[in-house]
C-alpha cells in the first residue's frame, strides 16, 4: 500500500506507482501473469514499451524482486 498501487484479474497481477485508479498507457506498470502452476511470465512496461520480460517458476526469484524495487524507484503519478 505505500509502494504500489495493485490491480488483479483472473490470471494476471499488475503493480504500479498509479495514484488513480486505473492505468493511463503511459504509466509503468510490472504484471505478472499465471501460465500454469509454478509457471509465471512477468513484464515490465511503460505503456506499450517493454522494458524487461522473463519467465519464473518461483514467485520468490531475484527476478521479480529487483523489478519491484526498480518500480518503486520510479514517480509516484
């Protein structure tokens, strides 16, 4: 809650430093999206623009954690 701003659908999980509700296409976001069991696909995006994607069998890689952290380093907007 101090960080992020989280967002859910069925199959996907969306983080990002939105203060509205919603996401404007221009607003980085990292989703991570459930292909399987133990299988994830996580993006790093701002708007259309990938920054970084790869795929996970543990929500607890290095990965992931170090997209958060570069999120959170980002505005707040």
């Amino acid at each position: 809650n101090q960080n992020f701003r989280i967002g859910t659908s069925m199959y996907r999980l969306i983080f990002s430093r939105s203060i509205e509700h919603g996401l404007r296409d221009d607003q980085k976001q990292l989703m991570i999206d459930t292909l399987d069991k133990n299988d994830y696909q996580i993006v790093l995006r701002d708007g259309f623009k990938k920054y970084r994607e790869y795929r996970i069998i543990d929500l607890n890689d290095i990965k992931l954690t170090k997209l958060l952290e570069t999120l959170k380093g980002t505005l707040v907007d």
